[in-house]
C-alpha cells in the first residue's frame, strides 16, 4: 500500500496552498509530467494575456496527463511554476484552487519568459500513485 505523507514541520510557516515537505512511502510508481503551457488539444493558446485563463489550461493538461496514467491531482507531491517577471502568483494559485485540494510542494521560479513570448507561465508536476 503506498502512503502519501504531507509535512508541515512546526518553526515553518504552514499554508493551505502547499505543503513545505512531503514523504512518499510503499510501493507505487511516479509519475513525472513535462512543462506545460497553456495550449489545447488543438494546439491554440487559451487565455493569451490572462494569467488565470492560462493556469486552468494548464492545469487542466496536466490532470488529463494525471488520469492518463491512473492518477489524480491528490497524487501530485511537487509542482514546478516558471512564471514571466512581472504576472502576480496570486493569480494563479487562486485559478488553481479548483484543481488542488491536496496541496504538493511547490516551487515557483520568476523567468524572464518562455518558449512563446505569449506564455505567462509553464508548469510540470511529479505524482506518486
């Protein structure tokens, strides 16, 4: 049986959004999932100048590569965000909040910009199911 263990050590700060360190434990496979942007099944930009346009697209790639492989959003224990200078977190993370209800560790990386000068943000993940 594998166990997910999420860890919010007394002395750190403690947020609903995110877990500051987490214990991965059993036998299971990980799962790890690109970058994404905010490109469709069509390959179309959804949300061009909209943050929070953009992160629903990009949390929706990456639940639909989560179910792809036997997994869900309660199975992510990191999450990597590469977001332009200038774009508020704040933004995103209250798009994201339709997605995450098991909050992963995350990084958040503030980038001069991405493989599309349209491109607020790119975002990858890595589940343990």
């Amino acid at each position: 049986m594998s166990k997910i263990q999420r860890v919010n050590p007394d002395g750190m700060m403690s947020s609903p959004a995110f877990a500051q360190a987490i214990i991965t434990e059993g036998s299971g496979k990980t799962i790890y999932i690109g970058g994404q942007n905010a490109v469709n099944q069509k390959n179309e930009l959804i949300g061009k100048g909209d943050l929070a346009a953009q992160t629903e697209q990009v949390l929706t790639n990456i639940q639909t590569a989560l179910e792809a492989c036997g997994a869900t959003f309660d199975h992510v224990v990191k999450m990597t965000i590469y977001l332009v200078q200038g774009q508020d977190p704040r933004i995103g993370f209250g798009a994201a909040q339709k997605f995450i209800t098991a909050p992963p560790t995350i990084s958040v990386v503030m980038v001069a910009g991405l493989g599309n000068p349209d491109f607020l943000l790119e975002m990858d993940a890595v589940a343990f199911v």
